[in-house]
C-alpha cells in the first residue's frame, strides 16, 4: 500500500481557525480530507468529531471519535466527546455505560443528564454532586441539581442547590425564574417576591421577568401593585403573551368583572391566539352568559394549564345543569394539580389526624391539668370552623358587620402555635407554657391584621381537627360551627380548585375526600364530648334561606346586640380584602339557594361514597 503523505501543519492550523471563528462546516470539511486512524491524523479526527458535535450530527462524530478513542484510550477528554457523539447519536446506553461513575465532571454531567431524562432522580443526584466536587462553580450542574430536586418535591434543597448557582453565575436571569417558581410551589410568598424583585432589576426589559413579578406579587397579597405590573407589561408588549392572561385573571379573581370586560373588548380578535378564550370563557361565566361561556371554553387550547381549563370547563357545565361532563372535567382538574404535585412524604392529613385523635380518650382528658386563668383584658377568641366548602366564607363576611369584632380569614395563626408545640401533646402543657403559646398567637395574629382591641374571629375551616389544643390555650374560646349536607360538602371540595397542601391534598380523590370528611367530623365530636368546649352550629341552607333567623340566635349566643350590617354581605365583600377561598366569585353575589342539594344531581358520581357520609347526614337531621 501507498503510504499516505503527511498532513500538513498549515492544513491542521487552519481547520483549527476555521473551528475557532465558528465556521463548523468549514473545519469539519478540511478535517475530513486529512483524517487517519493514525497518530498524524489524529489531529484532524479530534477537529472534525468536535465539529460535527457542533453541527448536530452525531453519527458523522462518531465516524471520527470512535477511532480516535481506540488511538488515545486513557485521554479522558477524548472519552467526554465521544460520549457526548453517542448521545447526539441517539445511543444513550452506550453513552452511559463509558459515563457511569467517571470522576471527570464532563463524563459526570453526561451520566447526570441521561439519569435525569430517565427519572433516576438519585443517581442523578450523585453524578452532579461529582461535577460539583470537581467544579464547584458550575452554576449551570447547581441549576440542573435544583431542578431535579425540585421535581421530587424536596424544596429545601432545590433552593440551596439554585441559590449557590445564583451566587457562581449572578446574571443568569434563567436561574432566578428557577429558583422563583420553586418558591412558588414551596408557597413562600415573601422570598419569592424578593427573588422576582431581584431578577426584575437584573432585567427590567424581559417581559417574562415582569410576568413573574407581578405573579409574585400577587402572591403576597399585592393585588393593586401586580396588576399595575402587568397593565404596564401588556402596554409594553402588547401582543398576547402570559402577561395578558394573568392580568385577565387577576381582573376576575378580585371581581373587577368590568376592568375584565374592558380588556377583552380593546384587544384585536385577529391578533390573539387561542389562548384568549380562556379569558372571554371566565368573562361570559361571570356575566352569567353560560351558553357563551361553553361555547369559549371548548376552544381552550392545551397550552393553557389544565388544571385552570378543566376547572373552568367544569364550572360551566355544572351551572349549565350538566353533571356527567362538570364531574369528568372536575376530575382531570385534580387529576392534573396531582400530577404536578410533589410526593406526598408521611402519612396523609386524614391518617394522622386519625392517629392523634385516637388518643383523646376519657383517661386523656381527665388527665389534664387545671385550664389557664382567663385574660379578662384580652377575650379569648372565636374560632369559626366547619369542613372546607360549609359557608365559613359567607358567614364570615356576615360576621364583619359587627364593629365589636374582627374577622381574620384562613391565617396560620393556629398552625404557627402548633409548629411551635412540635410533638407534644398539649394536655402535658404547663400553665407557663401555655401562656407562652398564647402571646405567640396573638403575636402572629397581630401581625396578620387584628388590631388587638376587636374581638378576635379567627376563621379557618379546619381549625375544627385542632379542638384540643385550642382548648387548651383558650378555655372560654367559643366555636361557630359552620354546617351544610355532607354530600354537597364532600362533592363540592373535589370540584374546588385548591392550592395543595397537605390538608387539600385529600380533596382531589372522592373517596378519600369522603374518609377526610368522617374523620374531621369524628375528632370534632370526640373532642366535644371530652372537652367543656362552648360550641354553636350554623347551618347553611338555613342561612342562606331566611339569614336573620339563623343569625340572630348566633349574636345573642355571643352576647352582642342585632347590628343590620349582618345582613348586608354583599356591601361588606366590597369593602373588604381579597377573599383567600375557592368563594371569592360567589361571595359578593345576592343570597342563592342553587348550592343546596347540589349532591342530588351527582347522585350517581357520589354513589360509591354515601355509605360513609350516610351516618352523618342522618346525624345532622337531614333528610337524605
């Protein structure tokens, strides 16, 4: 055979130039004409296998890197590229058999990306924290590494892991959206408006970014300033982007059904997308146009989340009598929050109140030791409860009527206390103790808005499973009891859009949302019956239907004088907050009794759960 000349030095600098001022096709195609599987033409494989990386055509790599590897089998630079020539060619396997377990942070990242695509979150984990030892500031590996936390839903991590790649790479704007979203689903509000401000002031031109900002802000309860952000960013960029549908949603969630239809009507209906259905769907539902509502509704693209289309799409239906399709969209609502929702880690809300109230026995209770001394300066509150979706909403905006109190809705002053107490059982607490958990309350409770002076009602509808240890604080608390059939209860908390915690995470399954239902109503009567705890029902079907003559008996039971304003909820829910609830929509709207018996409708969806919510609509006096 003809020996082959030798490639030429200038040859080999000018395909590295080419390469260099990123004419790829340019380099490759000199590489090529002097590549050998040999020693002098191991240059040229290595610049034409990099350059064929570079063009995307993995197969073409190969050609070049496969020989150049079994030319240079210990340089480990040469093992990175050929890895990655496998990947780009569709060879992952062998990819990750020359990937897994190499301490080079090249090898390491391509095991860590293979992993991540797979769902092998741990082994993931272990390839990135390999990267990490030897790059400790890669930020882009600390990004990837919060990223694959996050989807397991361990957020702690997720925030350290991007907060380092934040503090290695300060300008990534891509980072801080990152780190903001799992603040989002982390649901703390505070800290993510600190990292939407900061990404804001890094890139105040990026629409994406003022999205997020104004989300954030909204978050917190900033509703005037979020919807000042996003009227500035739809003025800005005024072609229909996310900015627009969150400003149409924010229009509607704090009832400006006006400001929304003023919107919708000075956009270009030949310049929006699909996407503007969702919007003109909520508009004609709010305006009670369900025809039209069902109508936008069915042309919702996917791209809109589903947990907010069928969500939508199943209220329509539900107020246009159609109870199959409102149960099926319902049911793809919670089925998609579920999707999306982190791993449930421990037992769930049901099961562990079932643990604790297994407890509450007559030798528990008898057990405690002498209650508190009152506070004649500082009545101990009220606590209105009743299970999700029984009118503690409607009832506590009644209730705002009566000067002599101060209504706080849905604030964690309860679950602060009970963070604080950790694991002991509160009949254990001594009287100091117990003091100290007091002011602690009524701490937080100042710093969600009482103005400690008012007679403090704190609503939170399931304060209900926590009897005991409210009890224990507040011996003279009283307890309103919001009730309504638990058939309507039960359906209406699956078709309710919650955010999930670990108590709503119950209601996006019926059964289970049924076996919440008995266990909350049985730890509250076991309470009640160990406990000299002062207790009023108020039943919703009787409120809605003649409200004076289920409210009076109510003010007289709290010691206070009839006030008119009681009745004048509609008014009240103008002037106040924002409501926090799945009722925002319904609570500034006339009294209606379309809500009542709802279940009879879906009786066949709720068949299968009856038998356990049968024993307690008997218990109530209900008639079926």
């Amino acid at each position: 055979m003809t020996p082959q000349p030798a490639p030429s030095p200038a040859a080999l600098a000018e395909a590295i130039r080419l390469r260099q001022a990123g004419d790829a096709a340019g380099a490759l195609a000199l590489a090529e004409a002097h590549a050998a599987p040999d020693e002098a033409g191991a240059p040229f494989l290595a610049i034409a296998g990099l350059a064929a990386l570079e063009l995307g055509e993995g197969l073409r790599a190969l050609a070049h890197l496969e020989p150049l590897a079994r030319l240079r089998p210990e340089d480990r630079g040469v093992r990175a590229d050929l890895a990655k020539a496998l990947l780009a060619a569709g060879r992952a396997e062998d990819a990750l058999r020359l990937a897994e377990g190499a301490p080079e942070p090249d090898l390491a990242r391509i095991e860590a990306w293979i992993r991540t695509e797979r769902g092998q979150h741990r082994e993931a984990v272990a390839a990135y924290a390999r990267v990490l030892t030897a790059e400790p500031g890669d930020a882009a590996s600390w990004n990837n590494l919060g990223n694959i936390h996050a989807a397991a839903g361990r957020f702690d991590p997720a925030i350290a892991a991007l907060e380092q790649a934040i503090t290695h790479q300060p300008d990534a704007v891509a980072i801080y959206l990152n780190l903001a979203d799992v603040l989002r689903r982390a649901d703390r509000g505070a800290a993510r408006l600190k990292v939407a401000r900061d990404a804001a002031a890094l890139a105040p031109g990026d629409r994406t970014v003022q999205t997020e900002l104004a989300m954030a802000l909204a978050h917190n309860e900033l509703l005037d300033e979020a919807i000042a952000v996003l009227e500035a960013a739809v003025a800005r960029w005024p072609d229909f982007g996310e900015s627009h549908l969150e400003l149409g949603r924010l229009y509607e969630a704090t009832n400006r059904t006006a400001d929304l239809a003023a919107f919708l009507a000075g956009l270009d209906p030949a310049a929006c997308p699909p996407e503007v259905a969702f919007l003109h769907a909520w508009l004609a539902q709010r305006e009670g146009r369900f025809a039209d509502a069902a109508r936008h509704a069915e042309a919702i693209p996917p791209t809109i989340h589903p947990v907010r289309r069928e969500a939508l799409i199943g209220n329509i239906a539900e107020r246009l009598g159609d109870a199959p399709r409102a149960f099926a969209a319902f049911a793809a609502m919670n089925a998609a929050a579920m999707a999306e929702a982190p791993p449930q880690r421990g037992p769930s809300f049901r099961a562990a109140l079932e643990a604790e109230s297994a407890r509450w026995t007559p030798a528990w209770a008898a057990a405690w030791a002498p209650p508190l001394a009152p506070d004649p300066a500082r009545p101990d509150p009220v606590f209105l409860v009743g299970f999700p979706r029984s009118g503690t909403t409607l009832l506590d905006t009644m209730l705002m009527g009566l000067p002599e109190l101060c209504v706080l809705e849905e604030q964690p002053m309860v679950t602060e206390v009970a963070r604080l107490l950790g694991s002991e059982d509160p009949a254990a607490l001594t009287g100091s103790q117990c003091a100290e958990l007091r002011e602690a309350y009524f701490a937080s409770a100042r710093a969600h808005g009482w103005d400690g002076t008012r007679w403090l009602v704190d609503k939170h509808p399931l304060n209900m499973a926590r009897v005991p240890l409210i009890h224990r604080l507040f011996p003279k608390a009283r307890f309103i009891l919001a009730e309504r059939h638990p058939a309507d209860v039960v359906l209406s908390c699956f078709m309710a859009n919650f955010t999930l915690n670990h108590a709503m995470r119950s209601f996006t399954d019926l059964e289970e949302a049924a076996r919440t239902y008995d266990a909350v109503f049985t730890a509250w009567h076991r309470a009640l019956a160990l406990l000299p705890v002062e207790a009023r029902a108020v039943r919703y079907e009787r409120l809605v239907e003649n409200p004076r003559a289920e409210l009076q008996p109510l003010v007289e039971w709290l010691g206070l004088a009839w006030n008119d304003r009681l009745l004048a909820h509609e008014e009240t829910a103008r002037t106040r907050s924002r409501v926090r609830t799945a009722s925002y929509a319904q609570i500034g709207e006339r009294l209606y009794t379309r809500a009542r018996g709802r279940w009879e409708r879906y009786a066949e969806q709720l068949a299968p759960v009856m038998p356990l919510l049968a024993p307690w609509i008997a218990r109530m006096g209900y008639d079926g």
